[in-house]
C-alpha cells in the first residue's frame, strides 16, 4: 500500500476490519474515538516540542525520528478513519465541502504568502 495507490474506502476497511477481528465497536463510541484521536495528536506533537520552525523543517534528515513520526501520524489516521466509521461520515465529500468553504475564507489575492489562521 502506499498514498499514489490506495483509496479513502480502502483504509477504513481496513480500520473497519481491524476493529471488528477484536470486537472493539463497543469502547468505540464517538466520544472515545474523539479522545483517542486528541491524545495520538498530542503524542505527535511531543516530536516537534521545543524545536524551533527550521529544526523541525531538517527532521527529515533523521530516518529514525521520521518513522516514529510516521507511526504517530498513524496512529491519528486511524483514529480519524474509526470516528467516521463510526459516525458513516463521507469524509472525502466532507473536505470538498470543507475546501469550497476555505477557499471563500481565504481568497489567494489576500492570503498568498501571508499568515492567515491555516486550513480549517
């Protein structure tokens, strides 16, 4: 598997089955998969804490620290994919929507190259 290659459908399958092989659709509630989701991305966050912009820019210089941040991102993917699960949330119409709604917020001719709030 990798990104050129395999769908949004195709990983929360795998998420579905994952999930079901263990029978953890009974602790999966939205407000348990919503705070599993918070705590991976907290322990993403661990991995850039006290660098500054540029040190973080060169972490991928570091196989090691790549792939534990990779595990991390993971890790959050998946607790995304099982919330929608959970919740039979169309998430690729939901950022089409979401990206029509940014692009209004954030026009390119007052926004290229400057700091607006991100993508939200």
């Amino acid at each position: 598997m990798n990104d050129t290659q395999t769908t949004l459908a195709e990983l929360r399958e795998a998420v579905r089955q994952f999930v079901d092989e263990r029978d953890w659709q009974q602790f999966h509630s939205p407000k348990n998969l919503s705070m599993a989701l918070a705590i991976e991305a907290g322990e993403l966050m661990e991995h850039f804490q006290w660098l500054d912009g540029e040190a973080t820019r060169n972490l991928s210089e570091s196989p090691e620290k790549l792939a534990a941040i990779g595990e991390e991102l993971a890790d959050v993917l998946s607790y995304m994919l099982a919330l929608a699960n959970s919740l039979d949330i169309d998430l690729a119409a939901t950022h089409e929507k979401k990206m029509v709604r940014n692009r209004a917020k954030y026009p390119v001719e007052q926004f290229r190259g400057r700091f607006g709030s991100g993508v939200q």
